[in-house]
C-alpha cells in the first residue's frame, strides 16, 4: 500500500517520508528500496551484510594498490538505488565526496536527503550524462549483470573518462557459476539455461531479456571473454588489480581496474 501511494505523491513530498529505521542499519530504508525484500529479520540481516561485503570488496582493492579510504577524494556510487552501498559510503569518507547516481530519481532525491551525498539522476546512455567531477573510486554493483553485453562495455567507456589517473573503477558481473542457480532469477530465466549455456559456450557472454523487454534482463559473462574485450577496449590504459570469483555477497564476480597513473 505504501509503495503504491509512494509512486503517486513521491515527488511532492519529503524524500524520506516512507522511509524507516531498521536495527544495525545507518540511515533509514526507504519503503521502495527493493533490495530489501522484507521486514523478516533474515531480509534485514541479508540487506546489511550484502552492502559490507561490497563495503569490504571495495576496501580490498584499494589495499591492492596500497591505498586507504583516505586517498578517495571523489567516489561514484551508480546505480545507487535507494542507498544499500551508499550509506555506508558516506561514512567512510565526506558525504559530500560521495555522487549517488541512478536511473531513479526518487531514489537518487532520497540519497542525497538521508546521507547528504550529492545527487546526480542518471540518463539510459551515460554519455549523454555530465559527471560533476572526476573520481577516485567508482562502485558499480549489480548493473553490467542486467544490460545487454554491447551496452555494458559502453557503460564503462563513459566511466573510463571521468575515473582519475590510479583511480579504480570496480564493479561486478555474473559468471558461469550462476549457471547453476538460474532459479533465484525467477522461472523465466531458469527456463532459459540452454540458451545461456549455448551463448556463453559460442562467445563468452550471455544475455536473455525479461518477458516483454528487449534493453534489461540477466547478462552471464565468462571471465576470459570480458578480460579481452576490457584490453582491446582500453589498452594499457587500465590494468586488472583485482578480480574475486563470487566475491559480492558469494554471488557476483568484482572486478578491479585501476587507471594508468
């Protein structure tokens, strides 16, 4: 009921207004924020640990590269959503350095009210989008996992530009291990495992659409096909400091590429 009134008034109302406070968890959780799935404690419980092992992946690759949070000057949390990650950002370094960036503007509107980062509503082509600064750590969880394969490597030319020099763009893809679980995706999708498996057995990738959608669905990369798509995209310009198999959560590969200094 409160999501359906939400999507009526949101916009003429205080951002936070359908959000609340939850134990363990800084900053309120909007009624919108779709990573949490519930209010059973287990939901609560999977919706923090989930955010600090991508809190925890992201310290790992900067002490890859003998850094702290203290040398992120500027850092680009996109898709930010209604704030899983981004709040405990924002308390790892200024709020302000923090840009939360989404497709969503009600959720970026919320962000930017609750853990005083900057807001930035994103656009479907990132190029078409102007980036405040320039980052030193750009977090891009869970979105090259649900756009088609050409995209996703468009997705990153766009956020190649703006990464700073020994900067580190991060961010998480699905492997072949997921193969093996197609059913947390939905019946769908679990429907679709031999023509996931034929696709990354011919090219490497895979992409099958939601029912009625052509532009988002579940996208499987191979590890070998994305590390020379990356490098015959971009060179020497970036290098891989970091990779970790199912290291979001057990469940999504994150990658680690530092720009050239």
């Amino acid at each position: 009921m409160l999501k359906a009134v939400h999507r009526t008034l949101g916009p003429v109302l205080p951002p936070a207004t359908f959000a609340f406070p939850y134990p363990g968890i800084p900053g309120r959780v909007h009624v919108d924020d779709q990573m949490l799935r519930s209010d059973a404690p287990g939901d609560v419980a999977h919706y923090l640990s989930d955010a600090l092992s991508a809190i925890e992946n992201m310290e790992a690759s900067l002490a890859a590269a003998g850094r702290t949070w203290r040398d992120v000057t500027a850092c680009l949390d996109l898709p930010c959503g209604y704030g899983r990650v981004t709040r405990h950002l924002a308390r790892r370094i200024d709020a302000r350095r923090v840009t939360a960036c989404d497709i969503d503007r009600q959720a970026v509107r919320f962000c930017a009210a609750e853990f005083g980062v900057e807001p930035l509503p994103s656009r479907p082509d990132l190029h078409e989008l102007t980036f405040p600064r320039h980052y030193d750590l750009i977090f891009v969880g869970s979105l090259l996992t649900h756009v088609p394969p050409p995209q996703g490597l468009q997705l990153l030319d766009a956020l190649v530009a703006v990464l700073r020099p020994k900067g580190q763009l991060i961010f998480t893809t699905q492997g072949a291990t997921c193969l093996e679980h197609l059913s947390w995706y939905g019946q769908h999708f679990d429907d679709a495992e031999a023509v996931f498996r034929r696709q990354l057995a011919d090219s490497g990738v895979a992409f099958v659409p939601y029912p009625g959608r052509s532009e988002y669905g579940i996208t499987l990369h191979a590890r070998e096909r994305l590390t020379c798509d990356i490098g015959s995209r971009f060179g020497d310009a970036l290098s891989l400091v970091r990779f970790a198999e199912r290291g979001w959560d057990r469940h999504q590969d994150v990658w680690t590429y530092q720009r050239r200094g």
